[in-house]
C-alpha cells in the first residue's frame, strides 16, 4: 500500500492580501498561510472548506475539490 499523500496546498502563486488579511489568491488568512506546514490532513481539510466559501462570498469560481 502506498503511504498517503498530505493534502496540497491550495497555493496558485498570486500572493497578496485584501484588507481583511485573506490572499486574493488561495483566499487562506495570514495565519493558516503560515501553520499550514504544521497542520494535520483534518486542518488543513477545514482550511480548504472555509477558501471555497470565501471564495463564493467574493464571488470567485472555484472548483470544489473530491
């Protein structure tokens, strides 16, 4: 069985913050930018729940992920 793989980085290199301190680009706040390295699959699953819905509060067209 081959080891999982933890779940990527929403990252898309368009790196910029609004006045909220949220990226323009992965729509994560400052802080979750800066303890991603650090989280758990769960975490950074919860993280990527709240981009998408930050996302479609600005918006933005995002994917969904599986």
């Amino acid at each position: 069985m081959e080891p999982r793989r933890p779940v990527a980085s929403p990252c898309v290199h368009v790196c910029a913050l609004d006045e909220q301190d949220i990226c323009i680009g992965c729509q994560r706040s400052m802080d979750e930018i800066t303890r991603w390295g650090r989280m758990d699959d769960a975490e950074r699953l919860r993280v990527l729940a709240r981009c998408i819905e930050r996302g479609k509060a600005q918006g933005l067209f995002l994917i969904e992920p599986d």
